[in-house]
C-alpha cells in the first residue's frame, strides 16, 4: 500500500504545520490538542503499520469518538502530513563531524538508515510529493549543507543531495520489504526458497551454463554467499539489503568523491575535509 503525501486541503494542511492558526480563546481546556492527536497517529502506524490507520483508530488509542478528533484534523490526509513532519524533527539539522564531508555524509546516512527503521511506514509514504512542513524544511537542509562549499554548483549541491537521500531511502525500503515479507506471507526466507530450489535443480546443469553463464561463473565464484554474516540470525533477503547498504554507501561517496575532486580542479583527492575556499 502507497500513501501520498501532500493530498490534504492546502491551506489547512500548511497551517496545521506551521502552526499559524488562530490561538485558542477563552474558555475550558480543550481535550485534545493536534501534537496529542499526531503522536496518537504515529504510535499506531509504528505498532501496527500504516495500514491500520484511520481517524477511527487513532481515535480508539485516545479514548475519544472520531467525531472528537475532526475539530482539530480535518482528516486522515492532513493528519499523515503531520505526522510524516512530526518524525523527521527527530533527526540531527547539522552533521558537522570536524569539517569533514564524507565523515558527515556517511553520519547522516545511517542516522537516516536508523530513523527508517523506527518508523517503516515512513517509506510507504511515496515521495513524489512533500508535506512541505518545516521539519521537512530542516531535513533537507541539512542534506544539502553537506555538499555546499565543495566547488560544486548550486544545481550539482541540489543533484548530488538529491541521489544521497533517494539512495538511502531505497536501500532502507529494501530492508524494510524482506522484513515485512515474512510477516505479511507467514513464510521465512528459507521456506521460501526450499520450496522452490528442487524445481530449479530438476531443469539441469545445461540451462545455467547455456543461458545464464555469468550467473553460473558468479555461482562458482561464491559470488552470492554471504561470507561475512555477522549471525546466523538475519534472513537471507534481509542481510542482502544491509550488505547492499554498506557497500552501496561506500560506492556511492567515492563517486561523489571524485566528482567533488574534479570540479575542485584537483589531480587526485589530497584531503577529504571540507574546501572551504572553494
């Protein structure tokens, strides 16, 4: 299931998460205010996913009727904005590690890395659209300040932050989805490829060296063994995505290395600290 931010009405999504609404006047304390009602919302979706959400359950968590929670959040499209802007404030607006980019870019991957695992639903949130809320703001601040005053142009800052995040994110789904296969199919890894593997042994040698002779070297190669597990405890699908993420990271960040290097009109990468003459 993918949800959407952004879908909400325009102008009372904007203003719930900015906080430009009228102040309360006088009269009784009201029983609900909208952060009570977001951390509501957010519980449920870290407990029971994303797909439990509803005004109605968020409602039961409180203890309130529905029809409670509506004079505060118009709906469930504004209240999924609120809460997607409610779980980034969790995370660092600076990673200044001594001044040194790649020290800072890596910090702030796994600290990404870390808040996806705290909050899976997060990635079935597309991100083809913002909430647009000011801790969203404060995110991609401090994605962007990591490249800034490298040498590069405004637009290669924008770019290269840009495939930082989207890497991170995509590696983290990646993780998030082996998780929840087994949960959502009630078969663990293993199972799942018992059942299968006899098949692919009963078409023969002939057809791996035939047709798939890079696939067959890599094989013999142990190309696909994961010698460095650190336990016996990760499913197979799920340590692929954590290897993935270590090796892609590091890939990643050379790429970017040499780049930098090159636009900073550098022969070779003498440093790895910020150039903040450049």
């Amino acid at each position: 299931m993918t949800e959407y931010a952004g879908r909400g009405d325009p102008r009372r999504s904007m203003t719930l998460l900015w906080g430009t609404g009228e102040p309360p006047g006088r009269g009784p304390k009201p029983g609900l205010t909208v952060d009570g009602i977001t951390a509501a919302a957010i519980e449920v979706a870290d407990t029971e996913g994303l797909s439990a959400l509803s005004m109605r359950r968020v409602a039961d968590q409180l203890g309130k009727s529905p029809m409670a929670l509506y004079t505060y959040v118009p709906g469930k499209a504004e209240l999924l904005d609120l809460m997607l802007d409610r779980v980034l404030a969790e995370l660092p607006t600076e990673y200044p590690v001594q001044g040194d980019w790649r020290a800072a870019a890596e910090a702030a991957a796994r600290t990404s890395w870390a808040f996806y695992q705290r909050h899976p639903w997060v990635l079935q949130v597309s991100g083809a659209r913002a909430a647009l809320g000011p801790h969203e703001f404060d995110f991609y601040e401090s994605q962007v300040r990591l490249f800034d005053g490298l040498g590069l142009s405004g637009v290669e800052v924008a770019r290269t932050a840009n495939v930082f995040v989207n890497f991170v994110r995509g590696a983290a789904k990646a993780v998030s989805d082996a998780r929840a296969a087994e949960q959502a199919t009630g078969v663990s890894d293993n199972e799942w490829w018992t059942a299968r593997a006899p098949f692919l042994e009963e078409l023969g040698p002939d057809i791996w060296t035939d047709r798939y002779p890079t696939i067959t070297r890599l094989q013999e190669e142990h190309a696909f063994d994961q010698l460095d597990r650190p336990d016996d405890t990760t499913p197979y699908l799920e340590q692929e995505a954590l290897d993935a993420f270590e090796f892609g990271l590091q890939r990643l960040l050379d790429g970017f290395e040499a780049f930098i290097t090159t636009r900073q009109g550098r022969r070779a990468p003498v440093s790895r600290k910020r150039d903040r003459q450049g």
